[in-house]
C-alpha cells in the first residue's frame, strides 16, 4: 500500500491509460533516496499487471512490462542497461531494419554485425524495437535509479522518450534529484516528502503507537523509507539531533543494523555489493576464493536487508548496499575486488574489479581497461569508452602509451557529445607532451597520431563551442611545431589532414588569415596543392575567377572518395563540401548535393551529422522557393539537434527561419530570432533584416545595418551575397548609388566566375539599376528563364516593370509585373505583393486583385506530416519511412492517418494524384 501519493498514482494511471490507447508518452519521477519511487514503479507494473487480467477497464489485451534498474557499480559498463533490458525480447530484432538489428545484436553480442559510425543509431534501434513490441499491445518500460545507468543506455532510452508519439508505448523513468541525471525534453514529476498525516497512517499501519508518531516523523522529515526504517530502529536506537541529511541518517542506521551481523555475513554482503549486479555464480566463485559460502548470507536475508532469487542476489533497497561498501575498510574492499577479478569470465567486468585494486600505477590493470575501452568503442558506446581509455592512462607506467590513450579518451568524449569534457582530456595529453618536449609547446613528431588526434579534439572543440578562429590557429601552431623548418615532402603524414582541417575551420569561421597559412604550409611541407584548400585562398584574395573553378574541381573529384581521413576531417571537408555547392551558385547542384547527404545520413543512420545536411538542403528548398519544404527540414534539423544536444547548431538554424520569414513580411518573427540569436551567430539574421527592411521600404536602415564584408570567407556566403544585392537596391533607392559600387564590384566578379544564369542576372539587374538603363534587366530576364531563384526572378520583373512605368511603356510593364505579382504570391511575400500590385495599378492594369493564395491543402499539414505524406506518395513503406525520419513506423501512421482527411484522400493510393509542391 501507498501512503499520500494519490495524485501521483492517478498520473501514473493516465499515462497507462493513454498507452492502452495507442498513445505514448514518458514521465520522469525524480526525488531523494527514500522517497518511494521504486515503490510507485512496482504500483504501476501491478497495476499494468491487474488490466491484463481485466480488473481494471481496457480491452483486455496484456500489457507487457520491461524494467531495467540502474546499478551503481555498473555505471561504466557500456549499454550494460540496454542488455537488461531488451534481453528477454532479443528475439524482435529481426523485424527491425538491418542497421538498427546490428546495433543491438552487436551489444547483445548475440550477433558478427559491426556497428554503424553513429551513436545516435542505438537510440533510434531502441525506439524501433519498442514500438514492434507496442504492435502486441501496450507496453510499459520502466527504469529505475535512472542516475546509476551506464550513459550510453541513458542516452539511448532518452533519445527513444522524446521521439515517443503514437506507439502505445509508456516509459516512466526514476532518478535521485541530486545526482546529475539530466532528462531535457522528458516532463519531470518530483516527490515530496509525505505529509503528517500520510506519515502516521503509515506508522499505525506498522503497529507503531500514536505516541510516538510525532518524534519519529520529525526524525525521518517524511521521507517514507526513513520512517520505516527508524521505526524498526525505534528500540534499539535513541533519538538523535544529528545534524545530517535524512539520507545520511538513514544509512547510518543501515550502517548499524549490519554491525550487528556476523563477521562472514558482513563479507558475503561486502562481496555482493562489490559486484554489483546480483550475479549468483560470479558472487559464489569468488565467495569461494574468500572462504565464505552461500550459507553465510542466511542472516541477512532473515533481517530483510537482502533477498536471493531467481539466480540472483538483490538488495532491498540500494542505500543498504552503499552503507555495506562504505561501512568496510579499504584492504577489506581491495580484497573483494581482487577476488571478483579472479573470478570473473567476462573480461570487462574483470577490468572493472582490476580498477578497484589499483592504488597506483598497475600496467596489467592499464592494459585490460584499454582493452575494455576498444571493445566499448566497437559498440559505439563512446562515453564509457572515453572513460575507460582515460582511467587505463593514469594507471600505466609507459608515457607514450598516456599519451595515446588520453588522446583517444579526448577523442570520444568528442563523439559523445562531451566537449568540456573532451577538451579537458586533450589538454593533459598537451601538458604530458609539453612535459616530454621540456616545456616547449608538445611535438606532433613525437608521438603523430596521439598528436594530430588531440589537435584535432581541440580545434573541433573551439569550433564548436569556443573561439570559431581558435580551432584553425591551434592546428597552424600544432603543424608548425611538428615540423617547423618543413621542406617538400618532409612533413608528418598527418600533417595534411590537420592542413586541410584548419582550412576548413578558417573559411568556416571567415578568416582569411588562416586559409591563406594552411594553404601555404600545405603547398610547401606536403609538396602538392589542395583544389579544396587553394580554392579558398584565391576567394579570400577576392580571386572568384580562379577560385571558384578550383572549388568545382574539388566537388566533381568525389570529396567523399579522397582517401582515409581523420573524423574531424572528414566532418569539416563534408561540411565545406556542402558549403562550396552554394558558393559555387549552381543551387541545382548545391540541392542533389545536399540530398545526397542527407539520404547518406539516414541509411547509414548518421543522426549526429544530419542536422548540417538538411540546414544546407533548407537553403537550397529556399532559394527553389519550396519554403513548406524548407520549414520541413528545418523542423526536423532543430528537432535532432534538440535531442543530441547541438545548441549551436540549433542556433544557426534559425537564418533559414529568418530569411523565409522576411520575405513573407513577418517581422515579428525576424525579430525574434535575431533576438534569440548571440551577436557571433547573427550574420544569417542579419542578413534577413536587410531583406526585411528592404521589402517593407526602410531604405535607410537596410543600406546600413550591415557593412560590406572585406575580401574573405565572409564575402562569398550565400547570405552576403543575396544581401549585397539588397544594399545595392537601397542605395540607388535612396539616391546615393556611390554607396553600391564596391558591392556592385563584387556581385559582377563573382558572376562572371560562376556559370549560374540567375546569378548572372542578378548581376545584371543591379547594374541595370546603377546605370538607369534597360538593356540589362532584358538581359537578365532573359538569364532567368533558364531557371532558378524564383524570388530573385520576380524582383528582377519588378524592377524592370517600375523602370518600364516610368518610361511610358505601360503595355510592356504590365506584362512583367503581372509575372511579378504572380511569383510574390505564390511565394506569400506580403510586403513585395502590395508593392508589385502598386506598381501594376500605376501602370494602368484596371483590376488588380493582390492577394496571398489562400491556403491549400498542404498548406494544413505539419512539417512533419508533409514529409511522411511526400515519402507515402512515392512509394516507401511506412517502415522506410520510419528509417529515414528517425520515428516508429506507428508514427508514421498516425502522422499518415492525421494528413489523409486535410488532403480529402483516405488511401496511399489517392496521394499518387495529388500535387504535393
């Protein structure tokens, strides 16, 4: 029976009820030790236990329980959660999609699979599995001491929470609220302590008199464990002040009660503790070694304090194992452990124990951690792994292999998603090289791959979450150290890779400066220039008309196929690669491109790298004019970048939001985004400012919010470009044309290198607007008819319409701006509506209806439902589907079953006739 939990039991029983019904949801219980949420988990799984059996309401069908309950010792066991958990039902994995069944065959070790790159790929294979156990009928998953779970579990099951929607599938989490256990995304429902009354109905319940109630509830402070339990102390233990938390005081009573054992049941409780995970073999084999037997635990399974079965030893409650491990001395636990290890068969169990023993540098303990290490990476459990790699370092007696190991720790932290963590273990490996060099900056000749490897965290780590231009000047100053009087060919081999990078970085972060040195250093100690990298150097010399046809060599040479790379590496060439497609102009190609990595990163689940590919296919969907489209993968991006914890890349997500936002005139909305957005991070915004102000008629603020970038990376981005042409506008708008011209300079060099039509009469129409002549807005509308930019098009039309007006040639202006208006419509550019809907009215077009579309049916679905619908119309399965968007394939009928009646269809089949933009 529960006491004063009513309105959370009655919380409990909705979230059950709403997974009987084909809904989901998670909820996480968070409270101090003691406060009863193991006890209102076990309520919920008998609860879930009485409906299958009809004694409740419901339809009778079972409700199937899973439960995984976190284990201190175990917290750096890789995935060690995600076996105890998904062990009884491993025999779903075939229904799951290849990549996904691998994942967890390969953590179950019930399979040869090897595991994809992508840490991220576990939680989607756990959502999966989940939702393919829902098809039977609801299902409950429980977790309990959340806090003690191994991180790469919490990470999966948390991954798995936020995406839960229409499976039937209820996920109730418990966790301390003083232990770190984070859940963002997941709604929280804290555990109070009970109140007076609820705690004497509890004591009298226990037989305890009225009298005393009031002295024991002050002394527990209605933590309900702390009640029972000085309750039961209540004769043997007076009442003290003590001025101690209740938790504290109540393992100081556990403390005490096993005092009061037997010296060999203290050793077989200190052994069980020790080990961790109830496992009765492992605890017998090394009782074994200890002289003690099974016999030895009778005593304390007659005070309740444990319990033994099912093959398993369990504490009553987890403070009881704490005060058994604190409560012995260090060469009592040494001892234990020591005969754990001894005892073990599973190797990474026995590099636990081998750990406990160390109490100072122990190379065979060094090796079997980093053993333990390798094969936690080969499962992609990157945090334990990081964890494991860096406990082997400050065991071993070799430097150099320190070196190593805390290089991969930092590595992995990285690839965990643990920065500050990552850069923490990369600066003592520096500090162990500086160590090593005499106090000199660390040499990469020394020891190249630990070198390159802890540059490359480091830089990746400035990039992301510190200095932008840090991250390219750390890897310039690590290759010149290594090699710092470099003749052709006489650098380190890795020190290409770490060139290429900090290219990378420099453009990425605009600075020229470090783009031109990694150009340089690569050219002189590699021997052979970069098309990639020299390609930036000449636009960062404001040289498009060499630049840009090195950038097109770099993308038609594969830069997916340019040989073994380094992660950071590779993620920074793949990101330039996707850049250099927009830079280039060619949005058709920038767009196969950018689809291209985005279906790379769904069948290879690459979930951590999918937010940049669909960022950069957003801004392709916007410049083709699809905005439903690009709202689509935004939504999706920020979705991801939400759950796998990308704050910056969340932020940078909001220029595409900003700049559909300004030219549909909502300037409520730029505005909030740019609110929103940190000054470092706010070019994009700015950019969409411009446009807004520009549309709206603020000449004066759009020419001078924004200065024009000097030559460099800056000056070359799709925003500064776009917005160069915007300023140009205002300037000769407002009649100070000589404001343009440098601007103007630009645009024109860079057309000229770039064989884009729209470009090209973009160019054109700016120059049509500084010389006040007609041939080039000809000219450029006809450019435009070979495709692309719509917008760019009607503003072109617009102009050319204006110029036509005021040159009394109305029957010739009205042609254009009709197109004009046409285009602004479609694309519900409010504010470039009214102005091309003017503009026709003073040009003598008698009946002028401007007006935005009004809403079709597309228009009446989610962002996600679009792109579930979109898949269904060409063909894929609902389980395709569900691969490629992350979701369970129940998802993706209800988001299917939600669309059909806005659409007016009722099948798959009628999606094939619709048009679907």
């Amino acid at each position: 029976m529960l006491y004063g939990r009513t309105a959370e039991q009655e919380r409990l029983a909705r979230l059950l009820a709403e997974a009987c019904a084909g809904r989901s949801g998670a909820l996480l219980l968070r409270g101090e030790a003691g406060i009863g949420k193991t006890a209102l988990l076990d309520w919920l799984a008998g609860t879930a236990a009485a409906q299958a059996h009809g004694e409740t309401t419901g339809d009778g069908r079972e409700v199937r329980v899973l439960r995984v309950t976190g284990v201190e010792p175990e917290a750096d066991l890789a995935f060690g959660g995600l076996v105890q958990l998904l062990w009884p039902v491993q025999d779903r994995l075939n229904a799951l999609p290849a990549p996904q069944a691998a994942a967890l065959r390969a953590i179950l070790g019930t399979g040869r699979e090897q595991r994809g790159p992508d840490r991220f790929l576990t939680g989607l294979a756990v959502l999966t599995v989940l939702a393919e156990l829902a098809e039977d009928g609801p299902l409950l998953c429980l977790v309990d001491d959340a806090q003690w779970l191994d991180r790469a579990t919490a990470e999966a099951l948390l991954f798995a929470a936020r995406r839960l929607a229409a499976e039937g599938v209820a996920m109730v989490l418990a966790g301390r609220d003083d232990d770190g256990f984070i859940a963002p995304g997941i709604p929280e429902l804290p555990l109070l302590r009970l109140d007076f009354e609820a705690s004497s109905r509890l004591l009298a319940d226990r037989g305890r008199a009225p009298a005393l109630h009031s002295q024991i509830i002050t002394e527990s402070a209605g933590n309900p464990l702390a009640l029972i339990e000085f309750d039961a102390a209540r004769s043997d233990q007076p009442h003290q002040h003590a001025p101690l938390p209740v938790a504290d005081r109540v393992s100081s009573a556990f403390r005490a009660r096993i005092g009061g054992l037997p010296e060999r049941t203290r050793l077989m409780m200190l052994v069980a503790a020790a080990e961790g995970r109830g496992d009765l073999p492992l605890l017998l084999r090394a009782s074994q070694l200890l002289g003690t037997d099974l016999g030895d635990l009778a005593e304390a399974e007659r005070t309740g304090l444990m319990y033994v079965m099912d093959g398993a030893v369990t504490f009553r409650h987890p403070l009881i194992a704490s005060a058994t491990y604190q409560g012995a001395v260090l060469a009592r636990r040494i001892a234990v452990h020591r005969a754990l290890a001894e005892a073990a068969t599973d190797p990474d169990c026995r590099a636990r124990h081998l750990l406990a023993v160390a109490t100072g540098p122990d190379q065979e303990a060094a090796l079997e951690l980093a053993a333990a290490a390798g094969r936690a990476r080969g499962r992609t459990a990157y945090a334990a792994a990081s964890g494991l790699f860096g406990q082997a370092a400050r065991l071993t007696t070799d430097p150099r292999q320190r070196a190593s190991w805390l290089a991969e720790a930092a590595a992995l932290a990285l690839a965990a998603g643990h920065a500050a963590q990552a850069d923490r273990l990369a600066q003592e490996a520096d500090e162990l090289a500086d160590a090593w060099a005499g106090g000199s900056a660390g040499e990469l000749a020394d020891a190249p791959a630990a070198g390159a490897r802890v540059a490359s965290v480091r830089a990746a780590v400035a990039f992301e979450l510190g200095d932008r231009n840090e991250a390219a000047h750390g890897l310039l100053a690590r290759v010149g150290n290594a090699a710092p009087n470099a003749t052709p060919n006489s650098a380190p081999p890795e020190a290409s890779g770490l060139l290429r990078t900090a290219a990378a970085y420099g453009w990425l972060a605009g600075d020229a400066d470090a783009v031109r040195t990694a150009a340089a250093r690569l050219a002189t100690a590699v021997g052979a220039a970069d098309p990639l990298v020299e390609g930036l150097e000449r636009l960062c010399d404001d040289d498009a008309e060499h630049g840009l046809p090195l950038l097109t060599r770099f993308l038609e040479g594969r830069p997916d196929a340019t040989g073994p790379r380094d992660a950071a590496e590779e993620q920074a060439v793949r990101m330039l690669a996707l850049t250099c497609g927009l830079l280039l102009g060619d949005d058709e190609a920038a767009h196969a491109l950018a689809s291209a990595e985005v279906r790379r990163c769904r069948s290879q689940a690459l979930i951590g790298q999918l937010p940049y590919a669909l960022d950069v296919l957003a801004q392709t969907q916007l410049l083709a004019g699809h905005h439903r489209d690009a709202e689509a993968a935004v939504t999706e991006a920020e979705e991801i970048a939400r759950d796998t914890g990308m704050r910056r890349r969340l932020v940078r997500l909001g220029a595409v939001r900003a700049r559909m936002a300004a030219i549909e005139g909502d300037a409520r909305r730029v505005r909030e985004l740019a609110d929103a957005t940190p000054p470092a991070l706010r070019t994009g915004v700015d950019c969409a400012l411009v446009l807004l102000d520009l549309g709206l008629g603020d000449l004066g603020a759009a020419l001078s919010r924004l200065d024009p970038p000097p030559p460099g990376p800056d000056r070359y981005t799709w925003l500064s470009l776009s917005t160069a042409a915007d300023q140009i506008e205002a300037a000769v708008r407002l009649g100070q044309p000589e404001r343009a011209e440098e601007a103007l300079r630009h645009c024109e060099s860079w057309a000229r290198a770039t064989t884009a039509p729209w470009a090209q009469a973009v160019a054109l129409r700016c120059r049509a607007l500084i010389d006040d002549r007609p041939e080039p807005y000809a000219q450029a509308l006809h450019l435009h008819e070979k495709g692309g930019r719509p917008f760019e098009r009607a503003r072109t039309e617009l102009l050319y319409g204006e110029w036509l007006r005021r040159a009394r040639r109305p029957n010739e202006a009205r042609e254009v701006l009709r197109s004009a208006l046409a285009t602004f419509e479609r694309l519900r550019a409010e504010p470039w509506v009214g102005r091309a809907a003017a503009e026709l009215r003073a040009a003598g077009e008698r009946r002028v209806a401007a007006r935005v579309p009004a809403e079709s049916p597309i228009d009446r679905l989610t962002p996600q439902e679009l792109q579930v619908v979109r898949l269904a119309r060409d063909g894929s399965s609902s389980r395709e589907i569900a691969a490629q968007l992350f979701l369970s394939r129940r998802t993706v009928e209800h988001h299917l079953y939600k669309a059909y009646p806005k659409l007016g269809v009722g099948s798959r089949r009628e999606l094939a006739r619709l048009d679907l933009g």
